[in-house]
C-alpha cells in the first residue's frame, strides 16, 4: 500500500503517518497539491489522504485529466459536516475527523488494499482452471486469460498474482478498452514534460510503475496494431521508452493479458500481432462460463446476498431453495457480473428475510413471478394524494441506480419522514441520512418533510 498524505494535517502528519506505517503502508508526504501530483507521477500511489484546507477539487480534477485513478479520502479536525459533504462533493471517498483515530485510519487503508474481487469457486470446471493457475504461478511465463464478458478473467489474474513470487510487488491493471487510442501509448509507457500538448511534467507509464510486480493487460486485442508493435519491443527487449524520450528504462515485470476476443481470428483478420500472440499466448487460461459452472452459481449467490446485505445496512439475506432453483438454470450470458447485479437488485427490493424465487427480477426485466405478487410494496398503504410505490421502475436499471431511486420514491411515498422510510427499507436511519448526504452531493433533490408533491427524478 503506497499512500501519499497531502498538507500538514493540521499538526497531525506524524501521528497520522506513524499510524499507517504500524497497518504496513507505505507512505510519502507532499506538503501541497503541486508536489503531490509530482511523486504520484513519478512513484504511483494506491490511495491518497488529503487535508480538507488543500484544494481536494483542483488535485483530483488534475488527476481524472490525466488518467490517473488513485482513491483520496479527506482528514480535517474534528467531525465538520460542511467540510466533510465539500470534500465529499469535490471527490473524496471518505471523510476521516482528526486527531486521527487508529482503527479508523486502519479500517480505511484495509478497504482499499483488500480487493473487491474475492476469487470463489466451489464447481469442478472451475477447479480445474485454478489447479492449472496454481501450477503456472510461480513461473515467469507470460499467462494468456480467455472467457466470455464477466466470466472473472482479471479476478483469476489478482490470483495468479498472489500465488506468484512477486505476491509483494506491485499488481497494476491497465484496461486496454477503456483508455481512448491516442492516450494508451502515453499511459503503459509514460511520457516526458512537453512531449505533446497537456504533457506538463514527467510522467511514468504503468510498465514502470509494475516493475518488480504484474502488469494485467486486460483486453489485450483491443489494442491498435501500430501500438502491439511497440508493446512486442517491450515485452522482447524488457525495457521502455517514455514518449518524448531519447533513453530507455529496464523494467522487470510479469505480464498477464485477458481478452474476450478468439485471437487466432483476429490474426487471421490482421487486428492482432502473430507475434505478439506468441509472447502473450505462452499459458492460456480458459474461464468457463457461468452456465458451466452451476456450483459456482450457488457460492457466489450466498456470497453476494451477505455482501450486498451488510453493504446497504439491511438484515442478513438468504437465497432461498426456490429462487437457487431459478439462478442455477439461468443462462447468465453476462456471467459473474450480471449474477452480481441480479442478487443487489433482489437484496434491495426483498421485504423478507430470504430471496424467494418471486423476488429474483432476471437480467431481461423479467421477474420469475409477477413481482407485485411477492414484493412487500403492495402492503404499504398509500397516503391520499400519493402514488403506490412501483418495484417494476427500478427493472433494467443499473445497481446504484435501483437504490437511488427505491430509497427516493420510498420517502416520497412517506411524504419525507425519514423515520418511516427507514422503516420501509429495512435500514437504520442513519444509514439512510448518509445515504441521503450523497445524492444531495451528487445535486439530486431530496424530498422534504411534510411535502406532498415532489418533482420526479
């Protein structure tokens, strides 16, 4: 864990630091926003702790320009609720009071060095890719992943990571999708100060930033072929060339690449390298789908009905005989990833204590039984003037989308008695203020107490 704390924290930078240390981090400091975007330029950061008096907005704003995605959480003195929504507002993660409390701090630094991606499997065809993983980590091959969207291909690379000799190093993911072409070149290899416009100071590429660890290149094929030529040199020669540069830096690193893509025919296409496909291809690792893998349908459904249960501060959700019926013989064409959304959504909107198979709204938008029939909603007697509240409004919806706006319509339907909402969804109310403090945050209207009619959102 690398963490850069910026500003003086209010005389609390050495107790802050010290506490960190103790919890096995890392940690730089910059005295102002400047200097703490040189050393994450130049040394990476995991997270950043940032002092509410700096300019939060400026600092993160710089770095989203630059594709640099590093978490921040704000400290400022004492629990100062406008200071804590501004940072929040301004792209904080999280509001931490000074002087700094030790299991809190502890608690943060955990959160982000734990990964969200928990590899669990329990299915025989699964068992057979991680026997194979397992043999293959402790080499220095490079490991080709392949699977359908969402079968859990950067989750099986964490994995390979972990079991390997460079467990302690660096694991650095760079998604070759998602970074627009002309940016790529610039964020795996690092350019100089002035090496095209917006290139204001030095910065290492993500090749650098892994050496002694894992580089993921997570959907590979979508790479430019001009660009796989340069990142074949590299891969050969073991050494990188920022953009703009004379010079060359040796790097050691292991790399692993994911697609989703059948690369013999994107060769035979001309969109992908033979040659590169050599380099890469050297282990392949081939996910399964979902459908494939009904005893991992099962693991991860309870698994993610406690996640997502302690997650929105509900009572502990079980999956039922009867809906594991209904999730084992779904076809899940979005795998892992759209199980995981389909158990939110039931976690959400379930009344009871289990997930019964009425409850499970499938990836179509359709329920497994017409969901009014199961869902508690329809018990809830509407106020005159107000309209019943409509589960199916929250089908095809993304997940943090559904919450937003079940917890939403629900005080509204509770004409803004906070009280009575948090009654409705099951969650304390502080929980729902917190809630709440968000989307106010993020500009949604909240509805008042007492108010009868409120706008749509």
């Amino acid at each position: 864990m690398r963490l850069i704390i910026v500003g003086s924290l209010d005389g609390q930078l050495s107790t802050a630091s010290q506490i960190a240390i103790n919890n096995g981090a890392k940690v730089m400091h910059a005295p102002d926003e400047e200097s703490a975007l040189t050393l994450i330029r130049s040394k990476g950061a995991d997270l950043l702790m940032i002092d509410v008096k700096c300019n939060i907005k400026y600092l993160l704003d710089q770095l989203t320009a630059e594709h640099i995605s590093t978490p921040a959480v704000a400290c400022g003195v004492g629990s100062n609720s406008d200071e804590a929504v501004a940072a929040i507002r301004a792209g904080a993660k999280e509001y931490i009071p000074l002087p700094p409390d030790p299991d809190l701090i502890a608690a943060v630094l955990t959160a982000i060095s734990v990964d969200d991606h928990e590899f669990i499997y329990r299915d025989r065809n699964m068992m057979q890719v991680v026997k194979l993983a397992d043999q293959v980590a402790a080499s220095e091959a490079s490991i080709m992943i392949t699977g359908n969207s969402g079968t859990g291909k950067e989750v099986m690379a964490r994995h390979v990571h972990n079991k390997s000799r460079r467990r302690h190093k660096a694991f650095i993911a760079v998604n070759c999708a998602a970074i627009p072409e002309n940016l790529l070149e610039s964020e795996l290899f690092g350019h100089e100060k002035g090496a095209f416009t917006g290139a204001v100071a030095r910065r290492i590429g993500k090749f650098e930033e892994a050496n002694g660890g894992t580089l993921l290149l997570d959907e590979v094929s979508e790479m430019d072929v001009r660009l796989q030529a340069k990142l074949l040199r590299v891969i050969q020669e073991r050494e990188v060339n920022r953009v703009g540069s004379t010079g060359s830096v040796k790097i050691d690193i292991r790399i692993i690449a994911t697609t989703n893509r059948n690369l013999q025919e994107e060769v035979k296409k001309g969109t992908f390298r033979e040659d590169l496909l050599f380099r890469l291809n050297v282990v392949n690792l081939n996910i399964p789908t979902l459908k494939d893998r009904p005893e991992d349908i099962r693991a991860l459904c309870k698994h993610f009905a406690q996640r997502y249960s302690e997650f929105n501060g509900l009572p502990q959700k079980k999956v039922s005989d009867s809906a594991m019926k209904v999730l084992i013989n779904h076809i899940w064409p979005g795998n892992v990833r759209e199980l995981e959304n389909t158990i939110h959504r039931a976690v959400l909107l379930t009344r009871g204590d289990n997930i019964e198979a009425s409850d499970i709204v499938l990836p179509d938008g359709k329920p497994h039984i017409e969901i009014q029939s199961s869902s508690s909603l329809h018990n809830i007697q509407n106020p005159e003037g107000t309209e019943p509240l409509s589960a199916t409004s929250l089908i095809g919806r993304t997940v943090a989308d559904v919450e937003k706006d079940l917890i939403i319509d629900t005080l509204k339907h509770c004409l803004g008695n906070r009280t009575h909402a948090a009654n409705i969804l099951g969650i304390s109310i502080r929980t729902l203020r917190n809630k709440l403090n968000i989307y106010m945050s993020d500009g949604v209207n909240i509805p008042s107490p007492n108010v009868s009619s409120m706008p749509d959102f």
